[in-house]
C-alpha cells in the first residue's frame, strides 16, 4: 500500500520529485502504474522480480520506459562519505542517524519502506546521477510520473494588480494535473 506520509527527503535537493510521488500515492492506481507489476510489460517485470531487481515505470521522453534498478540503495553512515546536499542532514542535528552505517543517504520512507527510494533511484538513473535531480518543479515530476499533462498556474495574492491596481506582491504557483 503506498501514502504519502511515506515519504521523507533526503541529501537530494529533490523535494519537487518526492512532491509529485506523494500526491501519486493518494491513488493507489497512479502509484503501482510506476512501482507495481508492469501490465505493459509482464515479462521485464518477471525478469526483474527474478533477479531481485525492481522495474520502475516513468513517463520519460514521451513513451513509458521501464527502468530496471537493483535494491543496493546508497548509505551515508560514519564510515561512508555522501555529498551532503542543500537539504542533507548535518551531522551535529541528527547524531542518531548520523552513527547508522545503514541509514539511507537519500530519500527515505516511514516504516522501512522501499518504493521511495527506490522510485527516486531509478529516476536518478534515467537522468544519469542523483545530482541531475536536485532542483526542478513538480509539474515535471507529476508528468514523470503520471504520463499526463501538468499546467503550472500562478495564483496571485492579495496587493495584485487583480486587487486594486497594484503590482503582485507574490505569486504562489499551482500545479494541475489531469490522469486519465
């Protein structure tokens, strides 16, 4: 079963992405079409299942591709150096997690869970290393990872030319995305 509180941010400065995976896990549907047995492609989902390995479906290019990763996820302990991203945690905060040879170096998920990182490794892998992934909006995610079209709208506040003639003083963007 996937839900959104599932997901934690790691080192990654892809809190765009793990947005998007958590708006997908409120439907249970959008999340297996990713992680789940590939109705497009039962037997790469075999093969991988047989190898140990996980099949993780994106919407990458315009086509579904299936992307086949192994369940050695990446560590940051006392003995393992990480690049510490914007978002990392720091060593002096978080002590507890920072003695654990095995504590994911990246995203994470409540409970032990798999499907986070490794969701976000095989996203890493399509775009060629965990760095390519920090900073990007979750428009693009949610097109990732749902094959539909997203459309970011700028919602404007209060002291907007819509308000009384002035200049926007902020915009909040918005993200709609429509799954078939």
């Amino acid at each position: 079963m996937f839900d959104p509180a599932h997901v934690r941010q790691g080192a990654v400065g892809d809190c765009w992405l793990l947005s998007a995976l958590a708006v997908i896990a409120e439907r249970q549907d959008l999340a297996r079409r990713v992680v789940g047995p590939s109705a497009a492609s039962p037997a790469a989902a075999a093969a991988a299942a047989a190898s140990g390995a996980y099949l993780v479906r994106l919407f990458l290019g315009g086509r579904w591709r299936g992307v086949v990763v192994d369940p050695c996820l990446p560590v940051a302990g006392r003995s393992v150096e990480v690049s510490r991203g914007a978002n990392g945690p720091r060593p002096e905060v978080n002590k507890r997690r920072a003695l654990d040879d095995f504590a994911p170096a990246f995203s994470r998920a409540s409970g032990n869970r798999l499907w986070v990182p490794v969701v976000e490794k095989a996203y890493a892998k399509a775009h060629g290393s965990y760095h390519a992934i920090s900073g990007g909006y979750i428009s693009e995610g949610l097109l990732d990872l749902t094959g539909c079209p997203t459309e970011t709208i700028a919602l404007l506040g209060a002291g907007s030319e819509h308000y009384g003639g002035e200049t926007a003083s902020h915009t909040t963007p918005f993200a709609w995305c429509t799954p078939f």
